[in-house]
C-alpha cells in the first residue's frame, strides 16, 4: 500500500519561497504534522513526503499511490483542492487534516472524500484501516491526543533538503489570545511530551539545527516551568550537540536558572509575541499576560540575551486602537526594547479565532469570497477591514516600519551589538538579511494585492447595486 502525504505550497508566503530568496533556505520549517502522521502509520504502507515548498514534484511521474493525505494552513487550503482534485480525478482516495480541516469542515468535506478534524494521534490507524478496505468514512474526529501516544516523528523521511530540523515537546496554550488558533485547535490544557520521547526524538534528528514548533514552550504555570527545566537539563546531559530557536511567552525572562539551563540545552533564539506597543492593544486582543507587574520589556529582553540568546518579536498592526503612526511606533518599540528581529503582521482573522467571530459579526471581512481568497490569510496581507487604517493606510505603516527597524544602519548596529555582547553574530546577520529580503517581496507583493482587492470591491459593488443591496455595506476606505 503506497501513501502520499502532501504539504501543499502558497507562492505568496514569501518565508517558505526558497526559489526566491536563498536566505529562506534557513527559514523553511518541515511538514511536522506529516513526519508525526508517518510514525503513526503502520509498517506495511510505504510513505511518501511531498513538501511542495521545496519544489511541486510531477505528480503524473510518480506512481499511483492507495491513499493521499494532505495537510493545511487556512492560507494552503486553495492548493490543496487543486492537489486533491488531481488525484480524485486519477480514482484515488483523497484525505484531509489539520487546522484548516478542522475549522471549515463543511468546505473541506465538499472536495475531499474524508476529513479528519482535531489531533490524528488517536484516529490515523483506523483511517488508514478503513482506507485499506475501500470503506473510508466521509469525517473522523481525533479531538486532543493524549500526549503520551505522540510518537516520534518519522524525521527519516526529510531527511535532506532542509537546513533545519523540528520537534514538537508541548501542545496547547491557556492563554486564548483573541486572534490566535492554538488554543482553539489544540486546547487550553497546556500537555508536555515525556521528556525520555523528547530526548529520543531529539537524538533522531540529523540537522545540527532545530525549530522547536511548540506554541509557547515553557508554559505558564510553575509547574510547567518546573517541567521545562527538567526537560532542559536532561537535553544538557544527553549531550544532544543541537541548537535550537523556540517559541515562548515573555515570561521566558523572569527565571535565571530557566534561562541558564535553556541555553546550557541548546537554545540560542527565542520568538516572542509583544503584539502591541500599547497596554490598549493588548487588552483588545486579551493578551493581559504580557502586562502583569507592569513588565519592563527592555530589561526582560536584555535578561534573555545575557544567556546569548537571540530574541526576535511580533507585533500585530490593524488593531482596533491602532492609528496612522502605529508602524513607526512599532518600529521605535522594538528598537527600544533591544529585539534582534521584528516580525510585524496584519491583523487577520484565522477561522476558528475569537477574532473571526467578531469580525465576522460586524461584516469586517474584506476578502470573504472562499475557499479563493485563503491564499492571502497569510497575516501578510490586510484581509479585512480596520478601524483607523485604510487599505492603502495599513500597507504603507507596514512599510515604514519595516523600512525603519530593516535599513541597513540599523541592521549593522544590532549585528554590532550581538557582536559585542557575545550574541550568535551569524544567526543575527543571517535573521537580518533573511528579513529584510523578505520584505522587498513582501512589497512586490502588495502591488498585486492591491490590484487582486480593487477588482473584486468593484465586482462586489456592481453586484450589490444591481441587487439594490448596496446600503448593506459600510464604504472600504482605500
Ligand atoms: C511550525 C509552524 C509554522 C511553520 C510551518 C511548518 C510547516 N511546514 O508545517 C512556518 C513558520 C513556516 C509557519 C508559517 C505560517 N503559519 Co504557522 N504554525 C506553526 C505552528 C507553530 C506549529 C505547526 C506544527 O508543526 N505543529 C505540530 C504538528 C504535529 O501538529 P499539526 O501540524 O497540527 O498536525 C497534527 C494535526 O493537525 C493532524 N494533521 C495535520 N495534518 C494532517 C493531515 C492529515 C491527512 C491528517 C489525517 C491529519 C493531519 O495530525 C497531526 C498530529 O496530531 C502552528 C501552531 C500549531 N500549534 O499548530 C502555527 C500555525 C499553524 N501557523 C499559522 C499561520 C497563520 C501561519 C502563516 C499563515 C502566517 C505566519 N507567518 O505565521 C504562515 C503560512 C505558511 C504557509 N505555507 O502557508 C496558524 C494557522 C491558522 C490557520 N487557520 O491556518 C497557526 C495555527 C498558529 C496560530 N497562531 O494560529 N507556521
Ligand atoms: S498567541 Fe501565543 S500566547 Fe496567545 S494563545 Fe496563541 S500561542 Fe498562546
């Protein structure tokens, strides 16, 4: 029995367009939802990975597989029907899972011919079972996996073409921020792997540098913290020989021996959502946490970096209290609080968010013609419709901030000071250049938005008019 597991590509997510820029080769994550699907599936199926983001293969060539599976972000789903068209209309069987599976289910379940929706640690053997006997069911529900039963990931499978390795120690997030998946797909309840499987798995990866995918990598609560350091100190003694870059809360700062044993264990960069330079904009979007003890952010970031550890950091524009101005704040903020990186992104509603709901209610989806317009919910473009900020308003604050925080005066001063202060001088320039490529195709990009988006306002208004139906809609600005 022959399985293809497909990730499917979206051009425009300029970070995993390797074709276009060769710094993306260090910012291409693996498929890890696929590499955990592989060690779920029993020995008598041979596996396939196809990753398009490393080049979309001729699928004509390959031989026929029994079974798809294919994996997607919101911003996937569009190539992923064309993927699963392609082989329904050869006769094979077509599954799909993941996020996007999980929260469109009906829009999924009308062009595959099952969906699996939550984690597929519990359902995938049965799947494969039913699929074995031609007796696929239309749905399966994996709901939260059991965090024991997450196998090891098939990282044989990958094993060449990449720069980095990944791994997964943790699921869920209690924190439920407003425009944010995690909690809604992988639960509240914040589950930790066993060290022993995260150790193994650790030792299966032949990349000497690795992504931990975790959402929020050392929890809230002190005996996740407690648990993390565990987990550090037996990665310390595994002798493991890998670096790695994570994701974390700010919290990551507030523990000495955390941060000690972090770095004895590997860890050279950490990603962190600020998401608003104001405590305005963090209650919008529930981030409260990041406000506790009036947090000086300059002083945490600084006390990660003494641990020569990079710290990169995410903002949000498009808030409701966001005005003309918010990108060079942004800018501005992140330089004071001393980031390597800044990774700044619209404002866009995910399916399944809080966020969703509410713009949903108030007829603020912009771009709402699905399953087409998905290709652009890559929170690299503005999708709906912002309170302060026109469609041309919001592009150009995402310029300038990108445009302050990236010039290359800027760039040399924090290579500079990781120089000075002992930080990874070569991640910092590589992180740097990687950015800032990313954002001249980032502004290519948005001349073709921007034509993609006028088409379809003029469209949508004709439409409306001839209908009589044109009073409905509040004016776009832009
Ligand atoms: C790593 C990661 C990335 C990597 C991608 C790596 C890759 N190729 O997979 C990078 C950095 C490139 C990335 C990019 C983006 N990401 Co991202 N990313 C993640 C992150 C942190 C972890 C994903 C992961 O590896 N999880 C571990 C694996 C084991 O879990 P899993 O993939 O969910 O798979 C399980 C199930 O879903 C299921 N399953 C999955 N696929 C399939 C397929 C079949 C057939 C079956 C049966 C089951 C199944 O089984 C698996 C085992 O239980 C998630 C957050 C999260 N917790 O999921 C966000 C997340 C997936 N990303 C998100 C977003 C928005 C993006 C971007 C659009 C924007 C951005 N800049 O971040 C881009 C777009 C990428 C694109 N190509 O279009 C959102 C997606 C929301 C949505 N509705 O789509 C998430 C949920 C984060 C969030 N804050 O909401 N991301
Ligand atoms: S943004 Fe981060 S902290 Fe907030 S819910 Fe998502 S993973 Fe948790």
């Amino acid at each position: 029995m022959r399985l293809y597991l497909i990730n499917p590509s979206n051009q425009l997510v300029s970070i995993v367009n390797v074709k276009e820029s060769r710094w993306n080769r260090y910012r291409v994550w693996k498929p890890l939802g696929l590499m955990v699907l592989a060690g779920l599936t029993p020995p008598e199926w041979e596996i396939v990975i196809v990753d398009e983001n490393l080049g979309v293969p001729d699928y004509q060539a390959m031989p026929r597989p029994d079974l798809v599976g294919i994996t997607a972000f919101t911003s996937q789903a569009n190539r992923a029907y064309e993927v699963a068209t392609h082989f329904r209309n050869l006769g094979v069987p077509v599954v799909m899972g993941g996020i996007h599976a999980t929260m469109r289910l009906d829009e999924v379940m009308e062009r595959v011919d099952s969906v699996v929706t939550g984690e597929a640690e519990s359902i995938w053997p049965q799947v494969l079972e039913d699929a074995r006997h031609g007796s696929l069911k239309r749905c399966y529900d994996g709901g939260l996996a059991e965090i024991n039963d997450v196998p090891l990931a098939r990282h044989d499978l990958l094993a060449t073409g990449y720069a980095l390795g990944s791994i997964q120690t943790t699921r869920g997030c209690p924190l439920n921020c407003s425009f944010c998946s995690v909690t809604a797909f992988n639960g509240a309840k914040y589950r930790q792997r066993p060290i022993s499987d995260v150790v193994r798995e650790f030792q299966s990866i032949r990349e000497k540098y690795v992504l931990v995918v975790d959402d929020n990598l050392i929890g809230t609560r002190p005996e996740h913290i407690a648990r993390a350091k565990d987990m550090f100190r037996a990665m310390a003694q595994a002798n493991l020989r890998k670096e790695w870059i994570a994701q974390a809360t700010i919290n990551f700062a507030d523990d000495e021996e955390l941060l000690a044993l972090a770095a004895k264990a590997g860890c050279r960069g950490v990603f962190i959502g600020f998401e608003s330079p104001t405590p305005q904009g963090l209650r919008e979007i529930g981030k409260k946490f990041n406000l506790l003890k009036s947090r000086d952010f300059r002083a945490s970031v600084r006390r990660i970096q003494r641990h020569n550890i990079l710290v990169a950091g995410s903002f949000i524009i498009g808030l409701d209290v966001d005005e003309p101005g918010i990108g060079k704040r942004i800018a501005e903020v992140a330089c004071r609080y001393g980031l390597d990186n800044l990774n700044v992104l619209f404002l866009t509603p995910l399916p399944g968010t809080r966020l969703w709901d509410q713009m949903t209610s108030q007829d603020r989806i912009a771009l709402d013609t699905f399953p087409q317009d998905w290709k652009y919910y890559t929170l690299t473009f503005p999708v709906a419709r912002y309170k302060h900020l026109s469609l041309d308003g919001i592009i150009q604050e995402m310029i300038s901030c990108n445009r302050d925080f990236y010039s290359m005066p800027r760039i040399l001063r924090r290579v500079c000071s990781s120089l000075w202060q002992s930080r990874r001088l070569l991640f910092s320039l590589v992180s740097n250049l990687s950015y800032r490529n990313n954002f001249r195709l980032d502004c290519r990009a948005y001349v073709e938005f921007k034509r993609y988006w006028g088409n379809r306002h003029q469209l949508s208004k004709a439409v409306m008019k001839a209908e009589g139906l044109d009073f409905l809609k509040q004016p776009i600005r832009g």
